[in-house]
C-alpha cells in the first residue's frame, strides 16, 4: 500500500468575498517579470460589448471579427451559444498578444481588465436583480500580488475602465441569469430562439441587417429616430438587441408591433381555431355514420 498522500490543487480563485470599498493588494505592469504570463493561457469567455470594441479596434464586421478570432462554448447545460476568445493555433496563448504585448490592450475584453479580481453575478431566490460579488485570482505565475500596492475594488475597477463594460453588459447578463433560473420552458428554448440569442449577441451587424429586412420592418413599428441611431451606432444596435432578446425569451414587450401585422396574426388565429373546429365536426359526423346504428 503506498503511504504516499497528495494534497487536492489549489484553486487560483480565493474564497473570500470582497464588497466594492474592501481592498486588496495587487499591481500589474511592464517591468513586472511575469508581465503577459496571464496571457499565455487563456480561457475567456466574450460578451457583446467585448465584440463591439474589439472589432470596431480591428476594423472587421462583426462576423470577421467571430470567424477569424473567437471559438465557439456553450454558457449552460442546455447549450447556451457562447464565445471564447481563440489562441494561436496549437497553443494556449491569446491570438492577440505580441512580443510589444496585448495587441488591443485599449480595447482588451472585460475579463482581462478585471485581472487579478474575479466577478460573479448572482440572484437571490425571489429578487428582481442579480447582485455582483468580487474575489481575488491568485495564480501560481502572478507577482502582481507581492507588489507593494493596495487599492480598493471599486478604485481598482475604475482605473481598469470595468465600469463602462459592467455597465454595458449589464443587461445581457441579467437576460442570461433570468434563463438560467426560469423553469424548463424558458430553460430549453428551440433551435431558433439559440440563433437568435446567437444573432442579438455577437453578431451586431446581421443584427442590423435583420432588423433592416422588409420582413422585421413589417411586423415592428420603430421610430424614424431610432432606426438612425441602431442602423448608425454599434453600442445602440447592441442594446436594441437586448431588448429584443426579451422580448423574444421572455415575453417583455418594448418592441411596439404594427397594428395591422398584429390584425393578420389574430386573422390567421382565427382562421387556424376554425379549421380546427371544421375537422372536429367532420370527425363528429363520421363517428355518427360509423357507430350510430349500435346505440
């Protein structure tokens, strides 16, 4: 028998919980000897506002951006559709970084400003908000910790331009909360309604060329000034399409549909109830012709 014990890894993730004005010690920067080592394994999930800026930085469209430089993830047990930023074929390191460093360092996603803290938003039973929760990240390569620098949450936020991400993505991460804590039928949504969580996103520019159809434009009644804004600004285009994935997931109506498109759907409810109601007549007669001599 072998004597021998091994102690379990230890998670890079400390468990303590540190509120806004809790403060912590870390800095990071070039002289640093680990300077980039974070980037060089990488496993960082994408938001919509993180594809906005990377891809405004680049200069691609939207799908550019997801075809050349992310892969694709699922964010729950029922498939989700979701994006990691990719790596440099056959390794783990960020296809973005260069011997200069971050090669989008203004325009980094969310996850790499939040460095070395990790955010976690969650939502109490019967609560309409999800509220945010911070810990520190502590890897084995990381010097950043022994440096002689104290700051608090929020200052250490700030300075690392989270606030603006947060604030952005704030409501598609509630819309992927709300799902992940609805019942089955929220919980298990069509093929269709993955694409169109796929759509409203990350692909901000078939978004815009969606909502531009005739056949959208038909059903949604949209104010001459916001058609502007969303068929002009990626941001805006980015939280109609949160909107819309309410609206489409959850029933949240803040999309006005045209009252003639509403009229043809109550038509064609109509006319599906009667059909119904012509077989269920058919069927009632040809009972009665089959089996009405035995009674």
């Amino acid at each position: 028998m072998n004597s021998e014990t091994h102690s379990p890894p230890r998670s890079p993730i400390v468990p303590i919980q540190l509120g806004p004005d809790e403060r912590f010690r870390f800095r990071c920067h070039k002289g640093i000897a680990c300077f980039n080592k974070c980037c060089q394994n990488i496993d960082i999930t994408l938001t919509p506002y993180d594809i906005v800026r990377m891809k405004q930085h680049l200069g691609l469209s939207s799908r550019e951006f997801i075809d050349r430089y992310t892969v694709d993830c699922e964010l729950d047990s029922h498939g989700m559709p979701g994006l990691k930023l990719a790596t440099k074929p056959g390794s783990t390191e960020c296809v973005h970084l260069t011997p200069e460093g971050c090669g989008i360092y203004s325009d980094r996603p969310s996850a790499c400003r939040y460095y070395a803290l990790g955010l976690v938003s969650m939502r109490r039973k019967d609560s309409p908000v999800d509220e945010d929760s911070y810990f520190v990240v502590r890897e084995a390569h990381c010097l950043g910790h022994d440096e002689p620098v104290e700051q608090t949450v929020a200052e250490y936020r700030h300075a690392q331009g989270c606030d603006e991400y947060d604030a952005l993505n704030r409501e598609w991460r509630q819309i992927v909360l709300k799902k992940r804590s609805s019942g089955p039928t929220v919980g298990r949504p069509s093929p269709r309604s993955f694409e169109l969580f796929f759509l409203a996103s990350y692909d901000i520019d078939g978004l815009r060329a969606f909502v531009a159809s005739k056949r959208f434009q038909d059903l949604f009644d949209l104010p001459p000034t916001l058609m502007h804004e969303i068929m002009t600004d990626d941001v805006a285009m980015m939280k109609f399409g949160f909107r819309y994935l309410r609206q489409v997931l959850f029933g949240e109506t803040s999309i006005p549909v045209k009252s003639a498109a509403e009229q043809e759907r109550l038509e064609r409810v109509r006319e599906r109830a009667k059909d119904a109601d012509e077989r269920a007549r058919r069927l009632s007669e040809d009972h009665d012709r089959m089996y009405g001599s035995l009674e």
